[in-house]
C-alpha cells in the first residue's frame, strides 16, 4: 500500500507473536522485578538502567504522562559511532490495554496474570530488540477500571479510550515535549528542546514509534497530523527524524478508526520517508474474533 511499507522481519514481530500468545517469562522473574527497584538490583542487571518518571509535562501544564526510561546498555558498544550520535537514538512505546506498571497490574485480578507483559517487562524486551538505543515507554494518562487505556494526551477520547481522530490535536507537540521533558528529568546529556528549529534538534537524533494495541491509536492520530506537522517550521525538523513506525496488532473498542484509510493522509505518510511495519493477528482482523468483545479482552483471547 505504501512506497516504503517494510515487512516486518528483523524488528518487532517476535514482540507482537509473544505478547499475544502465552507469556515467555516465569512468574519467578516477574515477581523479582515487582521486588527489586533499579539500585537494588544486581550490578549485571538491566534491571538497573531501568527508571521511572512521574507525571511528566508535555506541551501545556495540564498533559501530562508517566514515562519509563531504559537506558542502554552501552558495556558491549565497539566505538564505531560517535558518542553523541550513538547516545541519540530513541524508541517510544505506547501500550495497550490492562498493561500497567508491575505493582498495578498485581492489584487487579485481570491484570496479575499478564504481570510478564507489564510496562517494565516490555521495556526490556524493546531493549534487547533495539540494543543501544534509548527506550522510552508512555504510560496512558488514564485506566478507566484499570483496564481500558486512555490516551486521552495525545488524541480525543471516550472512556473506554476509542479515539475521534482530528489533524490538530498536538499529538506530535505533546510527544515532542514530553521527550524533551523526560530527557531533562533524567539528566540525558545534550536533551531534545520542548521547540523550535533544526538547532533546536540534537545531533544524531533519531526516533522510533511503537504501538501495540491500543497503543496504535497515538500512531493513528499522528499520521493525521502529518501533514501539518510537516508544514510547520516549529515541527518539521522534530517530525522528520522519526525514522519507524510499527504498528503491532492496532485495535480499540470504537466501531471504527481502527486503521487509516484515508487515501489523502495515506499519501502523506508515503511521502514523509518513515518506514511503515505492521504485524496483526486473527483477533483485529477477523469479524468472528472482533465480536469476541473490547480491547482488553484480547490478552484473555489470544
């Protein structure tokens, strides 16, 4: 359907397979990580690059998100790349329904029997999927019944977090700020600015988005937004180091926006040179799975 449209190889389809199949991870490991907090983890554990940032402002006081940061594990790197440009590379998670960090997840019967897919597990299955590379996880601003995620930041959204897509919501605004913002909160070096023109983007910069789920809503609403984010100097240089967008198994509870169908938007993200990868399964596809029930359900049936 697009120029650039890559199957999804190397990337994250294992990702995807697992997260909706059977959890690879033991309970063991699951309830080591809900007890052990980054410094209390052994040195050798990725456990320690692992760092959580509360309520995190994005472009306007009242957004605002926490994030997950998995730095990366610089200890194998041959040098071959500049430290600033190695340093500058960034993937932005957004997850699906009933994932939430590990000790809220354990809260809730829906979620203690996922805990190998709460926000910490993921991150660190992106890190060994993107080596060397900043990983960045965005907790929904809201879980309607502790289930339904709700990115209500980034795209307009009922309660159960089924999106109304619109070109001028902010998403890439919200997004760009609330990196800048977490990059300061955790002391990176040489941080993205909240705005402004290519000075304002760091050397080697580059950025990769994934949506899993209701995750892939975010994704949606920018590429609607593509066209004026592209047109506007304050956006355009932010918009164009983004260099993947993986949509992993898109779905949500609304009757429909589940994909972008729009020929005109489509062209524009033909045009912007981002390479496209997705990967689904029966349940978002098929009208028998579709009629199994909303989106939280789907880990249940999968």
């Amino acid at each position: 359907m697009l120029t650039r449209t890559v199957a999804v190889g190397f990337s994250l389809i294992t990702v995807a397979e697992t997260m909706t199949t059977a959890a690879a991870t033991t309970s063991s490991e699951s309830r080591g990580l809900h007890t052990s907090a980054g410094r209390d983890a052994p040195s050798s554990s990725p456990l320690r690059r692992l760092q959580r940032l509360a309520a995190v402002p994005g472009f306007d006081p009242g957004r605002v998100n926490d994030l997950l940061l998995l730095r990366p594990d610089t200890g194998g790197q041959s040098g071959s790349q500049p430290k600033e440009e190695s340093g500058n590379r960034h993937v932005v998670f957004f997850h699906g329904d009933i994932q939430n960090f590990q000790e809220d997840m354990a809260l809730q019967p829906e979620g203690a029997q996922w805990l190998s897919w709460s926000l910490e597990q993921v991150a660190l299955t992106l890190g060994r999927r993107f080596p060397g590379k900043h990983i960045w996880v965005v907790r929904a601003s809201r879980m309607y019944l502790h289930k339904f995620s709700c990115y209500n930041n980034f795209v307009e959204s009922n309660m159960f977090g089924a999106p109304e897509h619109s070109p001028d919501f902010g998403a890439f605004r919200h997004l760009r700020a609330l990196l800048s913002h977490g990059m300061e909160r955790a002391n990176l070096p040489n941080p993205l600015q909240p705005h402004g023109d290519a000075n304002s983007i760091p050397s080697g910069f580059s950025l990769t988005l994934v949506g899993f789920s209701k995750g892939c809503v975010v994704l949606n609403q920018m590429v609607y937004e593509l066209a004026g984010a592209r047109a506007d100097p304050q956006m355009s240089h932010f918009v164009k180091r983004i260099s993947d967008m993986y949509w992993l198994d898109g779905g949500h509870p609304g009757g429909s926006e589940t994909w972008v169908t729009s020929k005109e938007v489509l062209k524009e993200l033909a045009s912007s040179g981002v390479c496209i990868h997705t990967h689904v399964t029966p349940y978002e596809v098929c009208e028998k799975y579709a009629r199994c029930g909303p989106g939280w359900a789907v880990m249940d049936q999968r």
